[in-house]
C-alpha cells in the first residue's frame, strides 16, 4: 500500500483585524476574491485598481456591509500613479503589513479566441505584446518598488504575488500571456532574496488551474466553464499568509488547491 499523505484539518480563520492590506486588481476575479477573504477575516484592505466607477461601487459595497475597505485608485502601468497610491496607502492605512501584486491582463487582449483558435507567437502584434508585459510584469516591479521604501522603513511586511501554472505559461498560443507570468516569477525570486535581511517576505500565489474569471472567453461552452476553478479558491491561503502563522515564511510558491497538503507538510 502507498503511504498515506499527510493530511490536518485547516486551523480556524485568523482574526486579522490588526492587519492592513492592499490588493491590486481587486474589483473582480482573483483580486475580488482574495480582499474579500481578507475583509471577512476582519482586515482592513485597500481595493487598488483603475480610477473607475466600479472601484467606487466595489468599496462601497463592502463598507454597506461593515466592512472595512478602502478605495486605492491606480494605474499599476503609470510609474507616477502608482507612487501616489504607495502615499496614499500609507495615509489611509497607517501602514501596510501586506501587498498582493495581482493586476493583470489576460489573453483575451490579445485574442479573444485564444481558448479555441490560439495564435502562434509571430501573430501577435508588438503593441498587445507590450500591453500585456507592461501590465503584468512591470506593473508587479513598478507596485513592489514602490512600497519597497514603507515595507524597509518599517522593518517588516509581506508581498504576495500571484501567477499560474507553469503550463500555462509554456502553452501553445500564449503569448504573451505566459512569458509576462514566467517573469514575474523570476522578479519575485528575486525580491525575496532583496528583501531577506530586512524583514520583508515574499511569496509567489497560483489558483492551481483554469479559474473562472474575465481572462476566459464569455462564450466558453457550460461543460468547460464547468471545470474551470472558483476564484474564491484563492481565500484561505492569502488569509494565511497575512496571519501571524506565516511569520518567517518565504520564497514559497504555493498552489491554492493543494494548500491543504502543503501546510500538512510544514506542520508534519
């Protein structure tokens, strides 16, 4: 017989109610799903997207409901933008104990029919190329460089930065979907070890597979859509991350559907 995998019932959500966060690209998909996960577990969050009517619907929809959440405008592609949303976090805030660098473009920017007509890479154009590099590598250097100075200056503070399967950036017609992710792995190895002897965390986030968001075409057929990932998937490892249980722990890269097994494996 095999040997049976370590199993552990998942500890109690946290009360983080002493923590402040700030999540990019949280008006929808993962980004909604992971400050959600945040709010309900009693932390503060900043929702940082684009300066539109939606940011101001999304935070107000959760203040309604009692929940502390804060409105961070930001064009994560502009340098000047997003130095004033790293001030005016602070300001709101008081301080940020936490950082999801999440803002993203899809392939649907590029070809809305990527999932059943992929493009070979000479195909793409140089401009749907740069938007989507832009957005989803610079936009994670340009958010975490900004910060850098309030995470050193407090000696302390956590940056998540989530990604996808290494399949999917390798997949045929996915550039430059792929390449912007397998980069943005490559900077969050990186900072980890730029910010080690300051007290600063790092660690690489993934739902684990296809997840039903905006990247996917809105025509996908029921039975694919089927198997497509919640987004909510992503809640109760980001809520782990930002409790006191993650003190210390870095340069992980952790698959949201098999957290289960992975934090077995650490108290194993």
């Amino acid at each position: 017989m095999s040997p049976t995998p370590p199993t552990t019932a998942r500890p109690a959500t946290p009360d983080l109610g002493q923590v402040r966060a700030v999540v990019t690209g949280a008006t929808s998909g993962l980004g909604a799903a992971m400050a959600d996960a945040l709010l309900a577990a009693g932390a503060t969050v900043a929702l940082a997207a684009r300066p539109t009517e939606r940011l101001e619907r999304a935070v107000a929809e959760r203040r309604a409901a009692g929940q502390p959440a804060e409105a961070l405008p930001v064009d994560v592609r502009d340098p000047a933008a997003v130095a004033v949303a790293a001030a005016r976090a602070v300001d709101v805030l008081g301080r940020v104990d936490l950082l999801v660098n999440n803002a993203g473009l899809g392939m649907r920017t590029v070809n809305r029919r990527f999932y059943e007509d992929p493009l070979p890479f000479w195909e793409v154009g140089p401009d749907a190329f740069a938007d989507v590099v832009t957005t989803n590598l610079t936009g994670y250097f340009l958010v975490a460089r900004a910060f850098a100075p309030v995470l050193l200056a407090q000696g302390r503070g956590r940056v998540v930065n989530v990604s996808t399967n290494f399949t999917t950036m390798r997949r045929r017609g996915f550039v430059p979907y792929g390449p912007s992710r397998a980069g943005s792995e490559a900077l969050s190895d990186v900072m980890v070890e730029d910010f080690r002897p300051h007290g600063v965390t790092v660690n690489v986030l993934l739902p684990g597979g296809g997840t039903d968001t905006g990247m996917f075409p809105e025509d996908l057929d029921d039975a694919a859509r089927a198997r497509l990932l919640r987004p909510e998937i992503m809640g109760p490892p980001i809520v782990y991350l930002a409790s006191p249980a993650a003190d210390g722990i870095t340069g992980e890269r952790i698959v949201a559907t098999e957290f289960d097994r992975w934090l077995a494996e650490r108290q194993a």
